[in-house]
C-alpha cells in the first residue's frame, strides 16, 4: 500500500500568525503532492502543485503569498498559511501519487480564530 | 478545462433501496476515473478506480461503476444501501498519464439511508 501521513489533524491560531501544515508519504517517494482545500459541504478543490527541486505551481486564484509551499524532499511537502484570516479557515488535504492513483492524507482542520 | 459534475446533490434512500450517483467529465482525451467517498468526520477513502480495461468496475463494500465513454460518464452504483453508507460521494478524474495524482473533483454527493 500507499501511506500519506498529515500533521497536524487540527490547530487553531490566532488571526495575523502564520500555520505550517506537513505532508509526508511515508513509504513511498513523491516528486510531486497535491494540496486541496475543502469547504464545509463543499468538493475539493486543488489549490496548487508542489514540486520537489523547483517552485510550486499555483491553481487560477489561488494567492501565492499567501499559501506557501516546499517540498523540501521526496517525501516532504509542507503548506504554509501566512497571516491567516478567519476566512482562511478550512480543511486542508494533501495527496501524493503513486503510478496513476493519488493517496490522501488524513487533512487537517485549520481555524482561525 | 476539465470539469467534473455530479448531478445529484443530496440523496435520500431507505435501507435496502438500490442507489445510482451521476457523474459527468469534459475532457476529450484519455482520463483515470475515481470515486471516494467520505464518511462524516473522516478523510477521504478510495471506493474504486478506473484505468483501462473492463468498463465496469467492482470497488469496495458492493459498490460498483460503469464507465460509458460515449456519455463521459462513471456512475456509481449499489444495488441495495445499508444506513452505514450514509457519506459524502465524489467522483474524480485525472486526465491522462502525465497528470498522475492531480485530480479534478465533482461537487459531491451526500447521501443519507433512513435506516
């Protein structure tokens, strides 16, 4: 199987701080992962590709400032909300691939309060 | 672009009724097909998958779903629901061997059995 491993499942900040979310595949290599952001009763929606070795690539409106990404290994990808707002409060899911089928993390619950 | 829609927003059914969730894509070339599901407070869970081959495919928990090229379909299908199916549905489309991973999602299904 495909492990993808998200931390943290739940965290709560203060408005104007910044969160780091993690993504890791645990037993498995991933040049590439997948953030999405889920809105109550909403779908998923794909916030951006990150790349392992070069710059992430960002969906239509999805503002680069403000969502930083790195992925700092082949199993490390990282999500950073900076200066966070109440309304960037959501549920964030990362996936990473393996061959044609994608394996998701558990997501975290972020809100800002 | 691609699009995926989901034609049904909210189901309702009692228990051992039999259950078919639409699911439309726009994209003209080579697609991998996939439905999840979600149970309330839980992450996402991979139902089945289609790649190549046999158009109907068989999933987990009797779930099954037909893919219909010449309709862009993959409808999901049970024949009799159980009140544990009560989730939230998305279907999902990967288009072509170079997107590996990176999926486009319906708007979801949420499905409710009256026990």
């Amino acid at each position: 199987g495909a492990v993808v491993s998200q931390h943290p499942s739940r965290v709560i900040c203060k408005s104007g701080t910044s969160v780091k979310i993690e993504c890791r595949s645990l037993d498995f290599q991933a040049t590439t992962m997948f953030w999405y952001r889920q809105f109550p009763k909403k779908s998923l929606m794909l916030m951006a590709t990150s790349n392992e070795g070069s710059k992430a690539t960002y969906e239509q409106g999805v503002e680069k400032d403000k969502f930083l990404i790195n992925h700092a290994s082949l199993t490390l990808s990282t999500l950073t909300v900076t200066s966070a707002h109440p309304e960037d409060s959501s549920f964030y899911i990362c996936s990473a691939p393996k061959g044609l089928e994608a394996f998701f993390g558990q997501g975290t619950r972020l809100t800002v309060v | 672009a691609q699009s995926v829609s989901q034609h049904n927003h909210h189901v309702i059914l009692s228990e051992a009724a039999s259950l078919e969730l639409g699911c439309n894509y726009s994209y003209g070339g080579t697609v991998n097909l996939f439905w999840y599901v979600q149970y309330p407070g839980q992450h996402l869970q991979l139902l089945l998958k289609y790649f190549s081959g046999d158009p109907l495919v068989k999933g987990i928990k009797g779930f099954e779903a037909e893919f219909i090229k010449s309709k862009f379909s993959f409808n999901l299908r049970k024949p009799s629901v159980q009140w544990s199916d009560t989730a939230e549905y998305f279907c999902a489309v990967n288009a072509g061997y170079n997107q590996g991973g990176k999926l486009i999602f319906g708007q979801g299904t949420e499905l409710s059995v009256k026990p």
